[in-house]
C-alpha cells in the first residue's frame, strides 16, 4: 500500500511537469470519481490549463491546475492512491512494485489519466481503491506526520480510548502513515499497538512524535514504507531486530500487526 513517504515519491515525479498544458483528461472508470457520483464533464474541463504546482497532505496528491498569473481561477484536483494505486509517467513510474500487491501489471487498471505536454500520466490501480476528487477538503486530514510535533499529535490523541495503531491510522487525526510505517513506528518506539491510548504519558507521546517524523525520513532516504528494520521480521516464529524475542502477529485496528511483546509496552 503506498504510504506518505511512496505518494511523495509520486508528487516529486510530477513536478518535472510542472508549468506544462493539459492537452486531455481521459478516465475511463468513471467509478473512480469521488464524491461517487461526481461525472467526469468537469475533469474533462481541466484541459487546456496549466499544471501550477503540485503538493502533498498525507496520502493525498494535489495538482493545482488553472491560468497562470490568476489564483483565484486556480483548481485543486486530489489523487488518491488506496491499496494498489501507482502514478506512472509515460508508462513508468518512481515505483515499479507495491509491496504485497501483485504482481501483475494491466493497463487496463488505468482508471485516471492526463496528458502533459504530451507525457501521459496515469493512475494504474488494480483493486480501484483510490480515487480523484476536484477541491478536496483539505480540514477533514489531520496534521502532516512527516512534519507532526508532539503538541499536534498529543491533541489528536487526547480524550481517545482506542488501540494506539488504530488512532494513528486515523487520516482525520494524523495524514499520512499506514500499516507498515505505524507498526515500524511503534516498534521504535517501544509502545505496542494494542496499548489504550489514554494510558500514554506525556513523555511517550513526545518520544512517539519524534519517532514519528525520524522514521519517515529515515524510511525515505532508503527508498520505502518497506524498508524498516523490523520489516524483515513480518513473519511467524521470527525473531525481534532489537532484543532477539519472538514477534507476535494481531489484528490491531482491523490490520495485520507485527510487533515485539519483549520491548513495546
């Protein structure tokens, strides 16, 4: 599943188009639009404008398309990747393979694409669990994890009595982390996933935060939401990187969690 740090790669990917024409707009699924329902005619209308700029809250791409020189006429198009969801820029793309997703490789699974000054960008999605959506709410994601602050994350945590890995899957409390980056993050950390969120201290939240945003540039610079050092470790009877005691598999949040009873508490 492509996390914060993939959907980064893919914006960085854009920007080489950035200040380009709109020569068309094609999306063949119209299932793919959001809110469902959305027809494709204003999408269609995107062409013929410029690509401004490009930007990332959490998961979400943003292209900001309209006439230079006038902001007030600029549109804000959201790309979302879901599960499988991979940007490719004239039939490749910053990412060759999602982990844990197949290996096969359709165009048929192209359910969005635009043509940059003639560069063809497309979103090939095989599970069609992303999406494209025309001035998405920007307030409904919560603050950016790359960047999150203790204080940020300690508001987003407070009054919360879920499992720990369940709140910081929450795009509406933190933007950006997955099932991966969580559970690497808390295996850093030293907190298990399990743990009920309001039995947090001060301190951990600010170790958690800081974690948070040394993982994700740590995890960007190798090249990957799969490049922890306890990805290694995500299967049964392996031994934990830190302290050599086993892992244990849950289901925390509904996802697949690996951690290390030993040292996360």
């Amino acid at each position: 599943m492509p996390e914060l740090i993939e959907i980064e790669y893919y914006r960085e990917a854009l920007d080489a188009l950035v200040g380009g024409m709109i020569d068309s707009v094609d999306i063949p699924d119209e299932r793919f639009t959001r809110p469902k329902g959305t027809p494709i005619e204003p999408f269609a209308q995107l062409a013929g404008e410029r690509l401004l700029k490009t930007s990332r809250l959490g998961k979400l791409l943003c292209l900001h398309i309209g006439p230079v020189g006038d902001p007030e006429a600029e549109v804000l198009l959201g790309l979302r990747f879901g599960m499988t969801g991979r940007l490719l820029i004239n039939g490749s793309g910053p990412i060759d393979k999602l982990e844990y997703a197949s290996g096969r490789d359709e165009p048929a699974w192209d359910r969005f694409t635009l043509t940059v000054d003639g560069n063809r960008v497309s979103i090939r999605d095989q599970r069609r669990l992303g999406s494209i959506e025309l001035e998405p709410d920007l307030e409904r994601l919560g603050p950016e994890a790359s960047t999150v602050t203790a204080e940020q994350l300690a508001v987003a945590l407070t009054g919360r009595t879920k499992a720990l890995k369940a709140v910081l899957l929450d795009q509406q409390l933190i933007a950006g982390l997955g099932n991966l980056l969580v559970d690497e993050c808390l295996w850093r950390a030293g907190l298990a996933p399990s743990r009920p969120v309001n039995d947090l201290s001060a301190h951990e939240i600010e170790r958690l935060a800081v974690m948070i945003v040394d993982t994700v540039a740590d995890l960007s610079a190798r090249g990957g939401s799969h490049t922890g050092d306890s990805f290694d470790a995500r299967n049964e009877h392996a031994q934990c990187p830190r302290d050599c005691g086993e892992m244990r598999h849950d289901t925390v949040g509904g996802r697949s969690t690996w951690w290390c009873p030993v040292h996360q508490v």
